[in-house]
C-alpha cells in the first residue's frame, strides 16, 4: 500500500505524539495561538498549525514530515505513523 494512504488521515493528536516519541520537545517560548513549534536536541523543528480540521492537509502534512526529518517509510514506522 502507497504510504500517503496510510498518514492521510493522521491527526494533529497523533503527529504530536509521534514528535514526542522521536524527542521532540514543545517550545514554550512560541505561543502564538494556532502554532505549536517542537523542537529536537538536533536541531530539528517542526511547526505545527493548529486547525480546526482533524487531519492536515497533503501539503501541510509533507511539510511537516520533511521538517521532522521523516523521509522513508522505516522513519514512519520508527515513529508509528503508518505500520
């Protein structure tokens, strides 16, 4: 099955969770509403925009992937985005 299938109709909840199991941490300093910005020891950092729509959009949720670092499907896995 085509992975896009898979995370299409993830959650903000379940991205937060899947930052949070990859040890990224909310930034307390960034509080602007709508966004929450996660960041890794790393140096990664993920903006997250908070709708009001369960799941994010292609784009947005590409975006994002791309920001945490998760390009392959073992990093969706790693992170359980997608089995």
């Amino acid at each position: 099955m085509h992975i896009y299938n898979q995370i299409k109709n993830t959650t903000k909840q379940d991205f937060i969770k899947a930052l949070k199991r990859d040890g990224f941490v909310r930034d307390q300093l960034s509080k602007q509403g709508a966004i929450l910005v996660y960041m890794h020891e790393d140096g990664r950092r993920v903006t997250v925009h908070w709708h009001n729509r369960q799941s994010f959009g292609k784009h947005r949720l590409f975006l994002m992937l791309e920001s945490a670092g998760w390009t392959t499907a073992v990093d969706l896995k790693r992170v359980g985005l997608v089995k």
